[in-house]
C-alpha cells in the first residue's frame, strides 16, 4: 500500500480508533515494488536492496513473481491475525495481508486484502479492502474479525492482454463469517508479476503493528501452484523504525507464513491455520413468567458449544433441560454455561402477582 495520503490514513485511523467503524475509502493504500529483482541492490532511498540472493524493502514481506508472465488470475488464503502495538515507533501502528497483480518492477498494481491497526490507548480495527493502483484503496463493507480465514482472488475476465484495458473479476471470501464479495472492475495492468504480501502500508512507510504470524495456505497464480522459492521469490521487510516481517521457506511451492520480528528478522517456519473455537451461547426461559402463591415455574435452558451449565438460584445439570422452582417472591434466575470459546449467561425471572383482595365485593 504506497500511500498517496499517508497523513489521511493515519487520521483516518485515529478517528477509528476513538469513534469506531472505519469510513468508507482507505485513500492512496497501495505500494509497488520499483525495481524488478534483477535491479534490486539499491535504490536513493535505500527501501530496497539485496540480501543473501533475497530482495529486502521497508514496506513488503511475503513473495513476488513473475517469471510465468502475463498473469490472468491469483489467489491466496490467509488468517487475519490478532494485532498488539509494541510501540517502538510511539504511533498507531499498522499491517496488511494482500493478493495482487502487477505493481512488480511496473507502475501497475490491482490488489485486495485485509489490514489491521492499533494504538497505545484504541484498538485494534479489522478492514477488508481493494485497490486499483493509483487510485486509492476502497474499504469493502462487510466486517471481519482475527482469526477469520479469508481467500482473496483477482482474474482477468476480458480483453486478458497486457496491451488492453482489461476486465478484472474481484472477490473476497470470509470462510469463517460465511460472507462473500465480488466485483467488476476495468483496469489496464501489465499482468507482469503475482504477490502474496504482508505488508506496513504508507509511503513513507507506517510503522509496522505487531502481527505474530500470518499463514498463506495456498497461493496460486495463472490457476496453478507458483512453486514459490525463498531464493528466488522471497521478499523480506525491515522498515525504519526497526520492525521486520520476514517470510518462511515455502512448503510444497504455494504456502509459506511471515513473522513479525523487532530489530532482526525472526526466523519464520510456515505454520498453519489456528481455528478458534465456536462461541459458547445460552439461554434460559421461565413458564409461566407470572405466578400467583403457591403455584411453581418450569425454567428451560439450553446452550451451544458448552460442555456444561450451572445455575443461580436453582440447579442445573447438563447442557439444557428443565426445572421446576417455587419462589414466593418475584425471583430472578442465571445459568452460566461454559465452553471451549468461553462463557455464556442468561437470566430468567418469575414475577409473583398481587393478592387480589375485596371489600364489600369490590375486589382489586
């Protein structure tokens, strides 16, 4: 993401983090490598050079290619992770996950992916975006969590030439919330390169938030296995304020992980997909929920994902059933079930009715 209007994006994310959900266009959020690997030792700003036959810049990590060029589709799976601030930079801190094509040793990219903000005090935000290089980044509308798995793919549809203006088939899709986007886009690329990339977007560079790692399994490009090479293909990060995200080794050519790391880069062994588990739900009703002296309730409950329940004010066993209480007050009655995604409670009550009461026939 090599920002036109960095300054927008970091007060776009103060607002988030003070107010809550993001505003519809993340402006100017994507970033091209400018020189292809054969011309990678060093740029005037020094952003990217090589290193151990592996090419190093200040804003991507992941892998790029492009020796089966031209490109008409990608693909990427990835898990957005959970994000910290390590502060070393004393700012909003930022990271992005991506599938792209095009925007390796050329002035063209068409990218979208997720990416994830946090601050000392707020945070941390989850987006989806896409972007057409040099316009700027779109926010997509729908909400994504850490944890959630989301496959990224972008394929050429028409006029599928690197001379043409191309027609490009967008598409997000969130495993995990069940949610899927697609869009039609116009758009002339040089199809030139394909990208799986973590990211500090800005330009000049953001600092980089503390990802842990994020995993891309699978990747494909043109439809097929890229048979990625860390040598070859790898690309590691090192931004100015000491941060770093460095890539794995590739397994079987098409899924590898990068690790965020402070100083040096981490060392990074492709990992796999963390699935959280299932959140633990409850629930509890009272039958009937008025009663007069002397008569009882029966209180329901159920939950899912719980192991088991325990009730407040009368016994439960089990994960649902029933029971039967005499309150002589109006009484207000919890279960509590508990999970492998946590705790859940619910509340019932049994309200006791008035006496009715009469004098001289007139009753109340």
């Amino acid at each position: 993401m090599k920002t036109k209007l960095a300054y927008w994006l970091h007060t776009a994310a103060l607002a988030v983090l003070a107010s809550g959900p993001a505003v519809a266009d993340i402006d100017g959020a994507s970033a091209r490598l400018t020189n292809s690997p054969m011309h990678a030792d060093h740029t005037p700003d020094g952003s990217i050079r090589r290193i151990r036959n592996s090419i190093v810049t200040a804003y991507w990590s992941g892998y790029a290619v492009n020796a089966s060029a031209p490109y008409t589709s990608a693909s990427g799976t990835f898990q957005i992770p959970s994000v910290t601030y390590d502060g070393l930079a004393n700012t909003i801190e930022y990271v992005s996950q991506w599938v792209g094509i095009g925007g390796y040793g050329d002035s063209t990219l068409i990218q979208l992916g997720a990416m994830e903000w946090v601050g000392s005090s707020g945070g941390p935000s989850y987006v989806v975006w896409y972007e057409l290089y040099p316009a700027g980044a779109v926010q997509v509308p729908r909400s994504v969590n850490p944890g959630d798995i989301i496959t990224a793919s972008l394929q050429c549809t028409a006029a599928c030439s690197p001379g043409s203006v191309q027609t490009w088939q967008l598409n997000l899709t969130d495993q995990t919330a069940g949610w899927s986007w697609t869009q039609n886009f116009q758009y002339q690329s040089s199809m030139g390169s394909a990208e799986w990339i973590t990211e500090a977007p800005g330009w000049p560079t953001l600092p980089l938030a503390n990802y842990g790692q994020v995993t891309f399994d699978p990747v494909d490009a043109n439809g097929l296995n890229p048979n990625l090479s860390l040598s070859a293909n790898g690309v590691i990060m090192q931004d100015p304020y000491g941060e770093t995200s460095n890539p794995s080794a590739p397994v079987n050519g098409d899924v590898f992980s990068t690790c965020w790391g402070a100083g040096s880069p981490t060392p990074c062994t492709a990992g796999s997909f963390t699935i959280p588990p299932p959140d633990t739900t409850a629930s509890l009703s009272a039958n009937p929920k008025t009663i007069s002296s002397g008569q009882s309730s029966t209180l329901s409950w159920s939950s899912t994902n719980a192991t088991s329940c325990a009730g407040s004010g009368f016994s439960a066993s089990g994960t649902s059933g029933s029971a039967v209480v005499h309150p002589t007050v109006t009484t207000s009655y919890s279960v509590t079930c508990t999970g492998n995604g946590g705790s859940a409670s619910a509340l019932a009550t049994v309200t006791m009715s008035s006496p009715t009461t009469c004098h001289a026939k007139k009753c109340r």
